[in-house]
C-alpha cells in the first residue's frame, strides 16, 4: 500500500466526515496534505492548510492524490477532467457531474492511464459500484432497483412513520444535515437519477443521458396519497429502476407503492437499499446508511483505498458485443391523482383497473407506457397531481 497525499477540494458535510474518519482510524498512509475551500474566513475548528485557490493543489509536487467532495458540478468537473490530464489519480463524490460527463471521463481515463474511483457517489456507504464491476455478469444480470436518495426516504420514513407532516419532515431533514437548504436536488428524483445512470454504466455497460430518463419525485405528494398507500397496506417510496428485457434496456425514477413483502419495503430514514437481480440468483439485497458525513465520508475513504493499491475500473461491459438498447416503451401500472380533466388527459392509459371521483380529488389506477409519462414530464411535476408506480405483487 503506498502513501497517499491528498489535495482535498470542500470541507462540508462530506470533507469534514472524511477527515474526522482518518482521524478516528489513524492513518500512516493517507494524509490530507491541502484542502481548498471557498471561504477562507470561515471557523473551521481544525489545524490543517487551507487555501482557496486550486491552482496551490496542483502545483504541490507532494500531493499523489485528488479527492474532491464539492456540491458544484460545473468545477467538480474542471477539477476531475485537470487531475486526468495531469495523471493524478482523482476520487469524486459527485454523482450530478459524473452523471453527465461519464463517457467522456472514462476516455479520459483511457487516454491518460489515470484513475478515477467514485463509489461514494452511487450510494452512500453502500459498495454498490465495485460490487456490479467485479461481481455481477452483464449476461446474468436483469435489474438493479432501490432507494438511492436517504434524504427523501427520511422524509418519506418520518411520513408514513411518525405521521409528521412533508413541511415539517423537510425541515427536520435539512436540520440533520441530510437534506440540502435547496432540497429539489433530492425530492424531485434528480440525486437518484444521476446515481441510477453511474449504477447502469457499471451494471449493463450502457450510458444514458440524463435528459432520456423519466424522472419523477415527492414534491407533489399529499395527503390523499399518503392515504391511498395505507390504505393498500403499502408505502410509498422514492424508486430508481434499471432491467433488461432481452436486448432492451429500461430506466426510470419513480415513486412507487411497495407492498410489505419487499426488500425495500422496510428501509427508513436515511438509509438506502439496493436489490440485484439475476437470471439463477435472484435476487440481492445491500443497505447501508445514504445520507450523513461520516457514512459518506467512509466511502470516500473506501476510494482512497482502493487508490493505494493502484485499483481501476476496468469498464469490461461497454465491450460487450451486443449491449442492449435503451427505451421508454414499456407499460405498467400506476396510481394517478389529479384534479381537473385535463390533468386526466395528460395520460393515455391503455387499461383502467380503478378509478375513483370526488370533489376533492379524484384517482385513476391503470397501465400506461414509460413513453406517456416522458412525455408529460414537466407538466406532470409542475401541476398538482401525483403519480406512482403501483407494482403487482
């Protein structure tokens, strides 16, 4: 294991739970050398060097490795694509920048032999991304699907729970520090879409654009709903699917209505599960904690690592022969409430199994294709009204 110093870019929630993580483990190995920050007159409480020009990191001959745990996407993606060009090795934690620049910062890995290891982005403390690399044949693999964001399952366990209002649920997640000042990133599906699109890279080769993806959150949700799901002895959750049906592949972010013999049914509060599918194993489950500096923080450890020992992503599946194709024209069964008529033409459903009318709201449970929803994206999230899909058990 060689020795590892590190040019650390933010010290927020993440960069202050990786650095009280190496304090707590002792480390002779891996040493935060710099760390660049925005503010330099802000009380830090530690006795480290700071600066907040990145150029100072670069320059520091001493520093062998990048780790960069920052919430802006824009210069994440200047700092990762500048430490490949100058072969440093990099770990990122952002899911949103890699989300976006995959395909081209693995060429970049290939073109300068410089890794880039971003575990800690998918999932929390969960290993998820090694695990599909090393572990899960393409040929064998048929979904990945789970609670990828912890900061609206929070929202949602303390719903369903504790019967805390989404205002107040919002507000004591912010208060934790699992949800952001500015929490659309998590409850309108964006955080878990970006990780859906890392996980699919690693599980079946194949990169989709963000834009491809139906993507669909909580923000909308209301008590009527809440009321549908426990009355169906279901709860709702905040779902990011990926399966292939033979050489097609589907994605998308949803709330579903999960039924209480499922894996996920019973992952609360911050925490994330992930379940793996295959063709003769069935089915995997992983948890792990999703939201919080210090399990994150672990997981960019867990990065630094692998680091040490000179590990990379090998990207095997993209080399595949046959990948499978992305596409949205697959159907299943929704939960879907509205209120005029037309929020109810916004959906074309090709069957209606139920349906219900009142003053108040009123909700249809039918089939509809992937491509409908795509297609009234925006309307569907900026309207009041509320979809979910609604599995057969």
């Amino acid at each position: 294991m060689k020795n590892l110093n590190i040019g650390l870019f933010g010290f927020g929630n993440v960069g202050r739970g990786l650095y009280d993580v190496l304090k707590r483990i002792n480390s002779g190995n891996v040493h935060i050398k710099r760390i660049c920050v925005r503010d330099m007159e802000k009380e830090r409480g530690i006795k480290a060097e700071f600066t907040n020009n990145p150029d100072d990191i670069f320059a520091d001959k001493d520093i062998n490795l990048i780790v960069e745990v920052i919430d802006d996407a824009v210069a994440a993606y200047d700092i990762v694509k500048r430490a490949l060009k100058s072969r440093i090795p990099v770990v990122s934690g952002n899911k949103k920048m890699l989300g976006h620049h995959l395909p081209e910062l693995i060429d970049l890995q290939e073109q300068y032999n410089t890794a880039l290891l971003y575990d800690a982005s998918a999932c929390g403390s969960i290993p998820v991304i090694r695990n599909l690399e090393e572990y899960y044949d393409n040929d064998l693999l048929c979904s990945v699907k789970g609670i990828l964001n912890g900061s609206s399952n929070f929202i949602l366990s303390k719903i369903f729970n504790e019967h805390m209002s989404y205002k107040d649920a919002l507000k004591l997640a912010q208060d934790l520090g699992f949800a952001e000042s500015n929490p659309t990133l998590d409850i309108d599906g964006w955080d878990s879409l970006f990780k859906l699109i890392i996980i699919t890279m690693h599980a079946f080769g194949v990169y989709v654009a963000p834009e491809e993806i139906f993507t669909y959150g909580i923000s909308t949700m209301n008590d009527s709903d809440i009321r549908f799901a426990q009355e169906k002895d279901r709860r709702i959750k905040l779902v990011a699917h990926v399966e292939k049906f033979d050489d097609r592949l589907i994605m998308c972010v949803i709330p579903q209505l999960i039924s209480r013999n499922k894996y996920i049914y019973s992952v609360e509060d911050e925490f994330n599960g992930v379940v793996i599918k295959g063709l003769f194993y069935d089915k995997q489950f992983m948890f792990g904690r999703g939201a919080g500096g210090h399990p994150t923080g672990s997981a960019v450890l867990s990065d630094i690592t692998a680091c040490a020992y000179n590990y990379r992503y090998e990207y095997k599946k993209r080399n595949d022969s046959v990948l499978p194709k992305y596409t949205t024209d697959h159907t299943f069964r929704v939960y879907f409430r509205y209120k005029s008529a037309e929020q109810r033409n916004l959906l074309n459903f090709s069957k209606v199994r139920e349906q219900y009318s009142s003053e108040e709201y009123n909700y249809i449970v039918g089939d509809v294709t992937v491509t409908n929803l795509k297609a009234h994206q925006e309307e569907l999230r900026n309207a009041d009204c509320f979809v979910a899909a609604y599995p057969f058990d």
